[in-house]
C-alpha cells in the first residue's frame, strides 16, 4: 500500500503543487486590489448645466479691403472651425460671426488681382489682427489666436 501512495505521489505532487501557488496567488491577487484604491468613485452625472448659452454673444468680423474694383478670391474659418471659400468677391468685403462660445479662432486668406490688399479681424470691435499686402496680385491672411 505505501509503494501506490508513493507512485500516486510522484506523478500527482508537481500539478498539486501548481494548483497551490495558484490559489495563494489569486488570493493575493484579490488581497493587494482591495488595499490600492479599486473602490468605486462616485459619480456626478447630471451636474452640467443644461443651457447652450456659455457666454455673452461675441461678433467676429472678418473684413478684406483694398482698391475699388478689386477681384479676391477669399477662404476663411467658422465658429465651428470649418473651412468656407468665397470666390471672385469684390473688395471690400466682410463677414460677421457670432458666437456663444467663450473664444474662437479666427483666420481668414485672400488673394486679389490688384497690388494692394488688406485684411482684419475684430472682435466686438476689438483689432485681433490686421495686415496689408503691397505685391503683384497681393496675398494676405490673418490670424487670431483668441477673437
């Protein structure tokens, strides 16, 4: 009777010992999760508010000039930060956005068949940026980090 003990032992003891260092390792497992903070947080759903309105109403104008008669083909960005093309506009030409959004970008490029050509942005009448173009068929753009 001991040798079919010792037979059952040596085949058996090397998968009996797995089956124990895998239990004594879940269990720390599940030990060192309990201590490191897995608790569940409380959540604050439904906290934001439900008006669209962020801010006062801010008008961004967009604004090309130059010489009477001059063509400009025009790009610029929405409050939404989508691109628009205008094409053979005649200058001087703007474009009034407004916006409950806290700031904006704003840019806006143009490029005429004159030598002279001028850009601005405002913002509640406020220059964020102007600039004038003095060339062949004059290219210009401005920019506004914050309008």
């Amino acid at each position: 009777m001991d040798r079919v003990v010792f037979r059952v032992l040596t085949r058996v003891w090397i998968p009996l010992i797995m089956v124990v260092v895998l239990v004594v390792a879940g269990f720390a497992v599940m030990r060192i999760r309990g201590i490191f903070g897995s608790h569940k947080l409380e959540t604050y759903a439904g906290s934001m508010s439900d008006d669209d309105v962020n801010s006062d109403p801010k008008h961004v104008t967009y604004e090309i000039f130059g010489p009477p008669g001059t063509i400009a083909d025009i790009n610029y960005i929405d409050q939404e930060g989508q691109p628009h093309q205008v094409n053979g506009a005649e200058v001087p030409w703007s474009f009034t956005i407004i916006t409950n959004a806290p700031s904006m970008t704003g840019n806006i490029l143009a490029q005429g068949n004159s030598n002279v050509l001028g850009c601005r942005i405002t913002a509640n009448g406020e220059v964020k940026d102007e600039r004038t173009s003095h060339e062949v068929n004059a290219y210009i753009y401005c920019f506004a980090k914050s309008a």
